[in-house]
C-alpha cells in the first residue's frame, strides 16, 4: 500500500501541474490579445489629428520679463486646466495662468508683432 501512495502522489502532482500550465496558457493567450486590442486603439487615431500637447499643472509664480517672452500658444481644451505657455529667448516654455492680466497683455502684445 505505501508504494501506490508514493506512485500516486507524483501523479497527483503531474497531473495538477499539467492544469496548471494549460491554464498558463489560456491566460497568457488572454493577455496577448488584451494587449492587441489595446495597442491597434492607440494607434488608430485619424490621419491628420492634431499631435498630443503639454499641459500644464502648475502656473508661474512670478511675472515674466517681457523682453524675456518672444512667443506663446495655449494648451490644448483637454488639458484639466487652462493655461498659456510662453516661449523665452532661451527656448524654455513657462506655464502661466491666462486670468492674470499681465499673461492677457502679453498675449496682445505678441499678437500685434
């Protein structure tokens, strides 16, 4: 008797192990095609749709110079918050709150020129 328990435990154990790699792949295959889905939803923006752009979560605290700024745009109206982002010299953009009417007057100003 001790050696059909011996021969039937390894069985035990193969045969769980095989469920257990069967199910292995049956959740590998789910996971493949998840990330198919997700992938072909990723890349099937329309030809032509605008390219994703920053936002902003913080404003500056601080006015800007001026003769710092030499262009701005706006964040896209899918960012959580609005903002104008402004272009110095140097190439460094600066998030600033489009409410404050200094952000307002260099918006103007750089319209004009």
């Amino acid at each position: 008797m001790r050696q059909k328990r011996g021969f039937s435990a390894p069985l035990a154990c193969f045969s769980s192990s095989y469920h257990f790699s069967a199910d292995m792949k049956v959740l590998v295959a789910a996971l493949a095609v998840l990330i198919a889905v997700f992938c072909y939803q990723t890349s099937a923006a329309p030809i032509g749709s605008d390219p994703p752009t920053s936002c902003c979560f913080s404003y500056t605290a601080r006015q800007l110079p001026r003769s710092f700024v030499v262009e701005y745009y706006e964040t896209n109206s899918q960012c959580s918050q609005p903002a104008v982002v402004f272009v110095t010299k140097k190439g460094r953009e600066v998030c600033a709150n489009p409410d404050q009417e200094w952000v307002q007057q260099y918006m103007n100003e750089l319209e004009l020129n």
